[in-house]
C-alpha cells in the first residue's frame, strides 16, 4: 500500500528549495514533531499513565499547574535542547529565558512554547494541544536574555501547533502557507493530509467566552449581538456558535472549516490587556492564520506587528475569516470616533432596547 508523504519527507524537501540551508532548522523542526509525539502518547495515555489531575504547583503566572503540563514542558525541553539548532528557549511554564545546558552546544534559533495549552480540558477528556514559535537569535549573542525574545510575530521562522484529539495532528508554517499532518501511530509518523489549508474569508461560525459578556468592550458586544440577532438583524444570515476553551482546537477548527476566534480585551482585570500569551500562543497563531489567508488582530492592528514588551505578556486576539476580522476593526475604529453611538450605550446591554431587534 502506497504511503503519504511523511513530516521528515516535507521539511527535507522544504530544505532543498534553500541551496544555503544546513540542515539544522530541518533538525530542529524534527525534534520538536518528536516532543509532540512523546506528548501525544501521554495525552492518549491520560489516567492508564496516572497522568491526570494537578501537579500541586503553579506556573509563574499563578496558574495552577496540571501534571502534564510539567511533564509537556519537560518533554520539549529534552527533546530540543541537545542537538545544538538552539541558543535559549521560553516557556509559558518558566519564569524567564531557559538557557542550554552547557554540555550541549549551542545554535541561531530561539523556542518559544506553550507545552500543554488548554489544559483545563485535560481531565475532561476534550483536546489540547502544544504552540511553538521559532526566532532567530541576534546576531552576536551567546546567552540570549529576555530582550532577545521580544520579537514581534512578523520576525518569526516557523510556528505550529500540535492537537492531541480523536487524532493527533501537527500543523506547521514556514511562512509559505500551512500544512496539517496526521500521526499514524502505527508507523510512528506525521503524514500530510491537510496540504495547503485555506480558511474561507466568509464565515456564520463565531467563539467567545460569553460568560464575560458584561467585561467585553463596545465594539464586541456590537459584532456579537448583531450575530445573535441572526436573520432578521443586520447581517442578514444566522450565525452558530461555539465554545471549547482550548484555543489549539478553536484555531484547529477555523483552519479546517473557517470561523472566527475571539478573546478580546476587557474590564475583568484592568491589570490584563487580554487573556491569551502574546509570545507563544497568539503569534504562532497570528501567523498559521495569515499564512492560511486569514487574518489576527488584536481589534486595533495586526497581532504579528505588536511590540513586545515582556515574556509573558497578554495580549487580546480576534483571528480567523478575514471578512469578519476585519469587520471588528471596523467596529473597533468607528467606536473610537464616536460613530457607533447605539451600541457604545449601556442601554445596549439590557433586554428591551436593542437586544431581540
Ligand atoms: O490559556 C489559554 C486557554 O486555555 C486557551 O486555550 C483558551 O482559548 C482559553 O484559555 C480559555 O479561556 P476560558 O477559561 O476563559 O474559557
């Protein structure tokens, strides 16, 4: 029986379009599949592993830490930091910059990752998944410090997610488009089966949190209820909604049939310009969803173009079918120049007046 092409074969074949390239992204690129394999044999595992439930710690956000999010952590800390493609990595799990160990040498790339986003699905059985983000280190540094990862998503090299669902997939970009492949675990291979995925510019598919309608901003409480109003509202068309609290399976799903995602900016802690991790959760993202003809943005510009300031800075996400991106922008805009008076009153938000058309 004839196979698919295989990730290896891919990014082989990637390296042979670049007559300087050494081999060593390729290497790395090999080593982070083999991190989410590991993760994807564990996730499957789940309670047979004794796996599940809280590791009793908290990450450096005060979060608390599920077990596998300390074991996904270290699997891709092992997994990448000895063969040499690395200068230093950053963790959503660790407090600063993780330097490679000395014995190993050292390489041009930094990694940025989120082991296990999602997390909270885990005990309930619902996917998770892994994001990277690949940078070049600068020029000249040795011991690359915080400064040296605040890049903005637009110097990034290659990013992906790993989905640990009913498959185990992996989806990549090299910034010339995206490509999805499938874990055959019988051979212990990624094989390509999502070649070249687009996501439609139009969408009647949205994701938010709306539990946190009453913190949301004007110009989002605008687009979603005018998507709620369905038919006989000002979009013309009903719209479905749907809710997974695990960004790697909302993005997933975007990809494969269009849609857009939301966590945007609120009021529920003032201290916090969004919810999502701008380094390693919105601009691999970011880039997977442009590169796949989308578009992400944190409803005043582009994500890929925001400066970071820290590691593990916040950051609001609205990503998906460009249209509809785009259209939030809008709202975004018009609300700043006072030209969405209906929707900016906190009358809005009540039942009689604007809500039910
Ligand atoms: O940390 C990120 C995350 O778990 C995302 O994967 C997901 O989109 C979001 O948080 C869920 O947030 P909430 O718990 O507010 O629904």
């Amino acid at each position: 029986m004839r196979r698919g092409t295989t990730l290896t074969e891919f990014i082989i074949g990637e390296q042979r379009g670049f007559a300087h390239a050494s081999g060593g992204f390729t290497a790395l690129v090999s080593d982070l599949q083999l991190a989410c394999k590991h993760i994807a044999y564990l996730v499957g595992k789940g309670a047979l592993a004794g796996a599940l439930g809280r590791s009793g710690s908290e990450n450096v956000q005060g979060e608390q830490q599920m077990k596998l999010d300390v074991a996904a952590n270290e699997i891709f800390l092992r997994t990448t930091q000895w063969g040499g493609h690395l200068a230093a990595m950053v963790s959503e799990e660790l407090d600063g910059p993780y330097q490679i160990p000395k014995q190993y040498p050292r390489g041009r790339y930094l990694l940025v990752f989120d082991p296990l986003d999602g997390s909270s699905n885990i005990d309930v059985n619902v996917s998770v998944g892994s994001i990277f983000s690949v940078l070049r280190a600068p020029e000249g540094v040795s011991e690359p410090a915080t400064e040296d990862f605040l890049q903005p998503g637009s110097a990034q090299v290659c990013a992906g997610y790993a989905i640990y669902g009913p498959t185990s997939m992996l989806v990549l970009t090299f910034g010339r488009g995206v490509n999805g492949f499938t874990l055959d675990r019988e051979i212990g291979e990624f094989i390509i089966t999502h070649p070249d995925l687009r996501i439609p510019e139009e969408t009647s598919e949205f994701a938010i949190n709306t539990s946190n309608e009453r913190f949301w901003e004007p110009p989002v409480n605008r687009y979603v209820a005018e998507c709620l109003r369905g038919r006989s509202g000002p979009r013309g068309k009903d719209f479905n909604m749907r809710w997974i609290a695990s960004m790697v399976a909302e993005v997933h799903r975007i990809l494969v049939r269009g849609g857009l995602f939301m966590y945007p900016r609120d009021t529920k802690d003032p201290k916090r310009a969004g919810r999502l991790r701008l380094l390693y959760e919105a601009n691999p993202m970011a880039m997977i969803v442009e590169q796949a003809g989308g578009a992400a943005s944190t409803g005043r510009g582009r994500i890929l173009d925001v400066a970071p300031t820290e590691l593990h800075q916040r950051v609001p996400v609205i990503l998906g079918s460009k249209a509809e991106v785009e259209r939030i922008e809008r709202y975004h805009r018009e609300h700043e120049q006072g030209l969405d008076r209906p929707f900016a009153s906190p009358l809005f938000n009540t039942r009689s007046l604007f809500r039910g058309g």
